[in-house]
C-alpha cells in the first residue's frame, strides 16, 4: 500500500485538522493518554469528565463512529480513514480512553449480533458519550480459558437471576453498562452453554470493588453479583449462545488494544538517552534503533487491519498478531527506558523523570502483556488458526459442563 496521504485523504486530514484545532481546545487534557496513568482520584474524575463532554463533541459534529454503517449513527468511512483522524486527534488531545470498550467493542458486537431494539437503542447513547461499557468477562478461575466461567443465570419468568463474580473489569467503577458472560446451560459442553448479557451498572445486586495496581492506578475491578436480575430483552445472539459474540468482542478487543500503537516514539527514547549522557552510546543506539524499527512494525500492522477493515473483513486471528507485538514492544520499551533513567526510573509522579511517565510504562508492560489475552494464548491462536499447527490437546472436549472435574 501507499503509505502517502491520496488527494482524498489529504482533503479529509486538512478537514478533521480544522475540526480538532476548533473544538479540541474546548476540552483540554492532552497528557492522560489512558486512565491506566491516573491515580489521583480527584483527576481520574476530571479525565472521565473530559472524555464524556469529548465524546458528545465529536457525536454533535459528525466525527463519532467513524467506521460504524451509516444505519447504526456511524460515518461509514475506510478504517485509513479514521487511522488519520485518530493520528491528528492524538496530536492534541487525549480523551478517548473511557470509550474503548464502548465503541471499540462493545458496538461491533451489538452491531453484529445485536437485535434491532438493542441497536436503535444502546448503539446512539454510546456515540454521544452518555453511556459509557465496561467488559465482565474474566473470573478468579476464567480468563485466558473464558469458556470455564461459572457465573451463573437462572432464568425467572422474563427476567435472568445472576450470582457470580467477575475480576480485572476495566474501568467498572466509571461504567454505566456492562457485557456480562454468564453459565447458563451446565449440561452442555463449555463453550456451549453460555449466555451473553447486556446489564444495567445501577442494578441492585452489582457490588463493583477497585483493585489497585502495581502502577499505584485502580484501572480494574473486582464485580460482586449477588441475585442481579436482568430482563430476558438483553441478552445479546441465542440463548445459551454467547460463543459467537464473545468472539466478535475479543476480536475486536485484540484489535483495539495492538492497534493503537506504542505510546514512545523512537525521537523520545533518543531525547531521553540523551538527557542521561547515553546517547553516543553504541549499544544503547542499536537497542533504540531496534525498538523503533518494532514501532514502525505495530504502526504498519496497524495499516494492514484497518485495510482489512475497509475491505469488510472483520478482525480475524490474525489480529493475535497486532496484540503480541504491541505486547513484545511495551517490554522492550520498559526495560530500555529503565536502563536510560537509571536510579531515577525508580522514582514515581511529580518526583519521577517526565512526571512518572516512564516508569508507568515500565509497570505497565505487565498489564499490556496480559490484558485481551496473555502473550501465551496469542501465540496458541497464531500457531493454531494463522499456522495451521495441531490443536492443544484438550481434557475437557466433549464433557458436559457440570462434569468436568475442578480443584
Ligand atoms: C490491564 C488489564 C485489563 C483487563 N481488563 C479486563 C476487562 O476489562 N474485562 C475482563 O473481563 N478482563 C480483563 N482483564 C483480564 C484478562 O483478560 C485476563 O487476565 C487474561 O485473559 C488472563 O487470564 P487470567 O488472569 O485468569 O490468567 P490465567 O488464564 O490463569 O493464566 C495464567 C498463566 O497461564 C498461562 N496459560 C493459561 N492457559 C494457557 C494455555 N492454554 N497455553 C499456554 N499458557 C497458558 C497464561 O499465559 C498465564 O501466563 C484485564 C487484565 C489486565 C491485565
């Protein structure tokens, strides 16, 4: 591919410049790329404020939803498309964060499988930034194997009672609405019966529990359910079903998170070696050399599935690829960062180097590395579903749920 900006997406950057250089400034905030950097609570608060009145701004204006159809409130333009908007919007403002799930996510799921009701009204309230989704998927004994979650749903006339519990629920304690996985059917095989549910945060029973993290940041959340009850209208695909959806939202989950590119540049690791005295160092110019040749590489994977995406292809497993190498890079980032700073990259927020950044991103890299799927699951789905190698052999093929034997 041309990598050059055509006329027509010269025109359309020059468009979205004029959009950002007017409205941007009205919400401020250009150094909170993620609420993964926030501990502060009074600025957490601040920073999801800022993303809701961003969002509404850009619903108000024609730039939400980019590559979402036209029929469900999108733009309907090419992923290249929207790749540009995001590359100028990153230049001057970051207030994107608590939206992710939502329209990263949450939206091609409902789009995809989603009844008519549930698109006319979920899809509008997460372009406009009133409702912001959180992910109930992992539980204390489900994660990288999703299909072993026990929450369980029991159906009750027209409503679904729901007991379980949920952990590393990103962002719940700022949700409105959540997608929840529940065991619903624990006579069929696992990955069988399984149902998917879209719930409301405010219903009675939801005991949503920060967890901090090494970073000093409570990004996720423990989620307590206790008798919670949702109506039978929001379950998202077939009863017992949720397979389907579950791998349209990880898909596009892995997507999201590789296809957002690094946060460092390699310009920023040379200005940093530089303030250590490192910088004529021949060994630590290979090592920033090689981490910005692996930048460029996320950047063009990143090209190739917004390529796809415009072609109508939908994120496949090839995007395990995308998830891995942003994966890899953020440990080399880290540890290179660490070797530039020196005792100073033990130091955190205002005393640290760059206000803390760096050593956030050195604690980070753990999340990264886990977060949408460990780099060990990446690697089983490229060798399995990319490769074509043997599946794992699997001890639980073929058993009733209810069979399978538990520690
Ligand atoms: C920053 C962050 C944000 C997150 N946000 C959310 C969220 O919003 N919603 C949500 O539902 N979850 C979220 N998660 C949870 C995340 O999806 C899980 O942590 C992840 O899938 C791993 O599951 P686990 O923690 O249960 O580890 P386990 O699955 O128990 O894995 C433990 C170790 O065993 C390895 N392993 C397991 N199975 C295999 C296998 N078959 N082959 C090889 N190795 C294997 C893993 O690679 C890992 O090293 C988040 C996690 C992080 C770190």
């Amino acid at each position: 591919m041309d990598f050059e900006d055509t006329p027509e997406q010269a025109e359309f950057r020059q468009k979205a410049v004029e959009f950002l250089e007017e409205f941007a400034p009205q919400v401020g905030g250009q150094d909170d790329s993620s609420s993964m950097y926030i501990s502060d609570p009074a600025e957490e608060k601040a920073y999801v404020q800022r993303c809701r009145d961003w969002q509404r701004i850009k619903y108000e204006n024609g730039w939400a939803g980019l590559t979402w159809p036209k029929e469900f409130g999108g733009q309907g333009i090419t992923g290249i498309m929207e790749g540009i908007f995001k590359e100028e919007e990153a230049k001057r403002i970051s207030a994107s964060g608590i939206f992710a799930v939502s329209i990263g996510m949450v939206g091609p799921t409902i789009i995809a499988h989603g009844t008519k009701e549930q698109q006319e009204h979920y899809l509008p309230r997460m372009l406009n930034g009133q409702d912001c989704w959180c992910q109930l998927f992992s539980e204390p004994g489900a994660g990288s194997d999703l299909g072993g979650l026990r929450t369980m749903a029991v159906r009750d006339g027209d409503e679904w009672v729901i007991n379980g519990q949920k952990v590393w629920t990103s962002g719940a304690q700022n949700s409105d609405w959540g997608i929840l996985l529940t065991r619903s059917d624990t006579e069929a095989v696992k990955h069988r019966g399984i149902t998917y549910f879209l719930v409301d945060m405010t219903t009675p029973g939801i005991d949503v529990r920060p967890l901090v993290q090494i970073t000093g940041v409570a990004h996720f959340n423990e989620v307590f359910l206790t008798d919670v009850r949702i109506p039978h209208e929001n379950i998202v695909g077939e009863v017992h079903g949720g397979w389907a959806p579950i791998m349209t939202t990880l898909s596009n989950e892995r997507t999201l998170i590789g296809g957002g590119g690094s946060r460092a540049s390699m310009q920023d690791l040379f200005a940093l070696a530089s303030r250590f005295g490192a910088a004529d160092d021949p060994l630590i110019r290979q090592k920033i050399v090689d981490v910005g040749i692996k930048i460029e590489l996320l950047k063009y994977l990143g090209y190739r599935s917004r390529t796809a995406a415009t072609k109508g292809e939908p994120p496949g497993p090839e995007s395990s690829i995308t998830k891995l190498s942003l994966s890899l890079l953020s440990h080399d980032i880290g540890n290179l960062v660490m070797e530039l700073c020196g005792p100073y990259g033990t130091l955190s927020s205002s005393d640290g180097v760059d206000e803390g950044r760096w050593v956030q991103d050195f604690l980070s890299q753990w999340g990264v590395r886990i977060g949408g799927g460990t780099d060990n699951i990446q690697r089983n789905t490229i060798g399995e579903k990319v490769l074509g190698l043997p599946s794992e052999h699997r001890v639980d093929k073929g058993i009733a749920f209810k069979d399978i034997p538990t520690s």
